[in-house]
C-alpha cells in the first residue's frame, strides 16, 4: 500500500510539472518593465482584442503565432510575458509554450491579464487602422 501511495504521489508531482504552469508576474512588475523595455509581451486575446487596447509594446499572437521566431528576440534568456483576458484565462498558455518551445527560458504570465491591467488604470495602446 505505501508503494501505491509513493506512486501515486510522485504521479502527481509528475502531472503537475508537466502541466506547464508558469511564475505569475504582478500589473507592477510589467508596468515597470514596459517602462524600461525588459521584456517582450505577448497578447493573446485575439487581434480584435489586441486593435481595441493592448500592454504597450505588446505582439499580438493572433498576427504573428505562425511565425513567433521571427518576432521574439535572438536572446532565449529574454523575458517573455505572455498575458489573456484575465485570472481565469488560460490561452496565455499558447504563447508561453510555443515561446518555450523555441528555447526560451524566462517565460512568465501576467494572470491579471487585459481586464486587471485596465482596472489599474494603466495605459494601453490601440492598433492603428492603416
């Protein structure tokens, strides 16, 4: 029985790594980081989303999911933050693995995401219409 409950527990342990959870960055953290231009965002809301209002500087995965290599940095210890909706979201995940994929590793999620991001007040940018 304490096999079973060892392999059980380490199972878990198991699953838990492998899911792919990612270490939560705080709306004050990226608003410092967008300031000083440390990191690269990623908005996965959708390119309608991303037109109405997006972190500055943020890509918007929609447009560019195809060809991420191309738009992320050289460096792989580049922070990547990759943001959705809000706390229950969970399509951040897209963009934070296929980041990971391609070997970067110093990828983060701002859970707060589009919603907690206008709920501070903080500025966004507008895709413009060309």
């Amino acid at each position: 029985m304490k096999k079973l409950l060892a392999l059980a527990a380490s199972l878990a342990i198991s699953v838990s790594v492998f899911a792919g959870e990612y270490p939560d960055i705080s709306i004050k953290e990226v608003k410092a980081l967008v300031a000083a231009k440390k990191a690269v965002f990623i908005d996965v809301n959708g390119t309608e989303s991303y037109a109405k209002g997006h972190v500055p500087g943020a890509l918007d995965f929609d447009a560019i999911e195809n060809d991420l290599a191309k738009s992320l940095p050289a460096d792989k210890s580049t922070l990547i933050v990759a943001y959705c909706g809000g706390p229950r979201c969970k399509a951040y995940k897209a963009a934070a693995e296929a980041a990971e994929k391609l070997g970067y590793k110093n990828v983060k999620h701002m859970s707060a995401g589009i919603s907690g991001w206008n709920a501070a007040g903080e500025k966004t940018e507008k895709k413009s219409k060309k």
